[in-house]
C-alpha cells in the first residue's frame, strides 16, 4: 500500500478537523493522526530556500544596489512554491510536517555550477518550539540565517503565524536584507484537497537604502482561479515607493514577470514549475547521526511511504515518549545543550532594519536571538556522535552497519568509525599504514561490531577477539602485516 492520501481518508479528516475546532489557542504541537502527515520533518523545510543555487547566489554578482534587491526578491519569490508544498504536487496537496524534537538537526548540501550550497538547521527551543537554519555558499559570499516559531490556530482554515526573522547578506557588498517569514492559510481542508495560501503585505528592506515590498492576494471563496497564489511585488529606492524601479507579477506557485519600469520592458518570466532545481545531497543513513533527521524518522516515514498508518503511529509514539521522558530530566528543555546555534540576546542589524518598517524584533518571542556557531563550524568542531550514545527515544545504544540496510554508523566507546583511525594510531603509536581504515570497516565481514572491552580497561577499546578479526580481515584483504 503507498502512501496514504488526505482524498481517500475525506471522512476521517473531517472527525479530525471537528476535533481541533473545539481547541483554543496555539495547535503546534498537536498530535496528528498519520494519514495527514508529512514524510517530512519540520527542520527539512528550510532545504527549499537553497534547491535553485544558482539564484541564491546571483545577487553576489551585480555591482548595482537596486538590481541586487531585485534578484533577493527574485529568490525569495522564486523559493515560495516548494517551500509551502513542501515539495509536493498541488494534487497531493498538504501535509503537516513532523514535529521537530529538541535537538534534531538536518544538515545538507547542493552542489551545482555556483560551487557547494549548505544548510544547517536545528531544533533549538522545545517550548516554545523553535527551528533555526543558516543557508550558505562561500564562493560567493552569500548566507541566509534565521530561525522562526509557529503558531497554529483554527477558523474554517489553519492558520499559521510565523514568529521570527531571517537575514540574507552578501559579504562582498556588506549588505544585509531582511527576510520576512510570511503567514500561511491553509485552504480547502474539508475538500480533501488542502492548499496553502499567502496573504497580506510584506517588505524586505536593505541595508543598501533599496526596498521590495510584496503585496499576496489569495483566493477568496468566490473567488476565481486566477487568483490563487497572486501577488504583486516592486523595488524602490527608501523613501519613493511610488516611484519603482522595478516590477514583479504574477503567481508565486507558477509564472511571474519582472519588468523594468526606467527601459518600460519585460525583462524575465520565470516559471516556479518548470525551473531547474539541483538535487539535495545528504550523507547516508549509515553516516548520519541518530540525531539527523532522516535517521531519526526513518522507520515513521518508512511506514507512512507504505501506508502503513500503524506502525507510523507505533514508530511516532516510541520517539515522542523518549522525549517526553527526556524533557522531565532537563527542565523542559531549558538545560539542553544546543549544538550548531547559540542563542544571542540581540540581532542589531536585524532590529535597525525591522525599525525602519515601524516594526520591531522581539528574541523572547523565540526564547533567543539564535546564531550559527561559524567558527566552530569551520574549525571542524561539530563530530558525531552528537550527544554520546543517548538516542532520540531516550534510549543507550551502539549501531552497526549492515552493507543490505542502511543503518547507522558503527560506534565505539560511544565514538563514530570517522574518529577509530586517530583513536588507535594516538593509543597505539602505530602509523598510518598500518590503523584501522574507515572503507575497510564498510567492507567488513557482516556481523562484526566494535565494543568497548570486557574488562572496562579506558586504554582497550575492543576486546582480544574483536581485534583479531579485524587484523585477520585487514590481512586478507591489503596484505598488510598486521598490527601487533
């Protein structure tokens, strides 16, 4: 069976629908039943920032202010379709992402003509529950940042208010924009066929003194389809919005013009749908942490690609449960220790920007002003395992790899293979040509784990048997003489 579709469980939608319209207040972190999820997790979702590079990238190269706030606006438009889909078909229509837990990371590249495109994201906050993410190329100096907490509330449609801020800059041009993060209806829900859709007013303002305002107009009831994901966008110099430079129209899930209004010609169409997009590249699941998402989720998502809405619901529950008993250990949260971001108690240039609007960024509202730890970051400092050997459901464990599933990495002492080689040459005093090779565990012999020793010694970290195995193996295999 596949993939269970929101049309062929109309009935059960409605008793669910019916049972929410009783709720008040905030619907964030509501426990949905599986047939209206998501294969998705909600920290995956900032990936559509950065699937089309190359646009992402594109303002870096102009030398004029003005057509730089163009081509942020071109990307930020250009972003909308997938990112409110999540990658679906509008006949699949939408799903509720998975409820990111405390601590869950999603990290990932895009490799195109623009060089490498990376994304890190992170759930930083459980209550209230936060996501932060950081896109960026260093080829081109170009890096979006900022973290967002949404409020769900029900009125016919589900309404989704996003609390938070992103930020764009260009490094060669020292230019920050800020990003809006825009609300989100979801419509058609008793149909069987939800959709999302944008309304309301939203600008970006630089740095630079150029401004792009974006006005979302979507269908109404009666309305027609025409309608549906329309908007009307233009750039402007601070101060003569009636004036504009330039001019972007159209649908944001299918075609928009951009026009320049000083030459009074079209100078682009883009089409959302048929734009080339570049793969998302990930590590494999016998290389990700536990912690990643795509391994946490996997048996969840792997039953809801089956429809098999059961052992979903089996493999959600265990997760959640795990966390739940986790939060009672660590004040709700509140004594986690995030990994890639920092929570910061201000995010100036994002404040100056959101002032000029008459608007103003409040970091309580997203317990912190969270910041991508850079340095460490380029310093190499971020190495699984993550969190020691504790799993997302709470549980201690080691994982092997089996070469027919791709399961997690092999661990030992609570340390991933990528980290065995400097272990046993710094115990050892061995050379390199003679430590443990990560390709030649991938190859062991199936079944072969590393454990740390019977007797509990800190200075063996496998026992006798073990370490003739693989010495045997590694014989047989390179012709090398084995480690004595």
């Amino acid at each position: 069976m596949s993939e269970a579709s929101l049309a062929e469980n109309r009935s059960k939608l409605k008793d669910f629908i019916a049972s929410i319209a009783t709720i008040r207040g905030d619907l964030s972190n509501i426990t949905a039943p599986p047939f209206v999820l998501d294969t998705k997790s909600a920290v995956e979702l900032p990936a559509f920032w950065a699937e089309r590079p190359s646009v992402f990238v594109a303002p870096a190269a102009s030398e004029d202010p003005a057509e730089r706030a163009l081509l942020v606006l071109k990307w930020f438009i250009s972003a909308l379709r997938n990112q409110q889909y999540a990658g679906r078909s509008e006949e699949e229509g939408v799903k509720k992402p998975l409820n990111a837990f405390l601590g869950e990371v999603f990290v990932a590249r895009w490799e195109d003509s623009s060089g490498t495109t990376r994304l890190v994201s992170e759930q930083v906050s459980h209550h209230p529950p936060v996501t932060a993410c950081r896109v960026w190329n260093d080829e081109h100096g170009v890096s979006a940042e900022g973290y967002t907490r949404q409020e769900i509330t029900f009125s016919g449609s589900i309404n989704i208010q996003q609390i938070g801020h992103a930020t764009l800059y260009l490094s060669k041009h020292d230019e920050t924009y800020l990003i809006p993060l825009p609300n989100v209806k979801i419509k058609g829900i008793l149909t069987g066929g939800p959709y999302p859709e944008l309304e309301g007013n939203y600008k970006i303002p630089c740095t630079s003194g150029y401004t792009s305002s974006i006005e979302f107009e979507g269908k109404g009831i009666l309305g027609s389809a025409s309608k549906k994901h329309k908007f009307d966008a233009k750039v402007y110099r601070n101060g003569e919005e009636e004036r504009p430079l330039y001019t972007v129209t159209g649908n944001w899930d299918s075609t928009f013009v951009i026009h320049d209004i000083g030459k009074a010609q079209d100078i682009e169409t883009f089409d959302v749908q048929t734009a080339k997009t570049t793969p998302i590249m990930t590590d494999s699941l016998s290389e990700q942490d536990p912690w990643e998402s795509r391994l946490a989720w996997r048996d969840v998502r792997e039953a809801l690609q089956k429809g098999n809405m059961q052992a979903a619901a089996d493999a959600k529950s265990k997760l959640e449960n795990g966390q739940r008993d986790m939060r009672k250990l660590d004040g709700d949260g509140k004594n986690w220790n995030r990994l890639f971001y920092g929570a910061d108690d201000v995010d100036e240039v994002a404040e100056r920007l959101a002032r000029e609007l008459g608007d103003t960024i409040d970091p309580k509202e997203t317990v912190a002003a969270w910041k991508f730890r850079l340095k460490d970051w380029d310093e190499g400092k971020f190495q699984r395992p993550y969190h020691g050997d504790i799993l997302p459901d709470n549980s201690h464990g080691q994982r092997k790899v089996n070469k027919d599933k791709d399961e997690a990495p092999i661990q030992t002492n609570g340390k991933p293979v990528e980290n065995i080689q400097s272990s046993l040459s710094s115990r050892e005093g061995k050379s390199d040509e003679h430590s443990l090779q990560i390709n030649d565990l991938h190859d062991a012999p199936q079944g072969l784990a590393l454990t740390p020793s019977e007797t509990g010694s800190e200075k063996d970290i496998m026992s006798a048997e073990e370490r003739s195995r693989i010495e045997e193996f590694l014989r047989d295999r390179n012709s090398n003489s084995a480690r004595r």
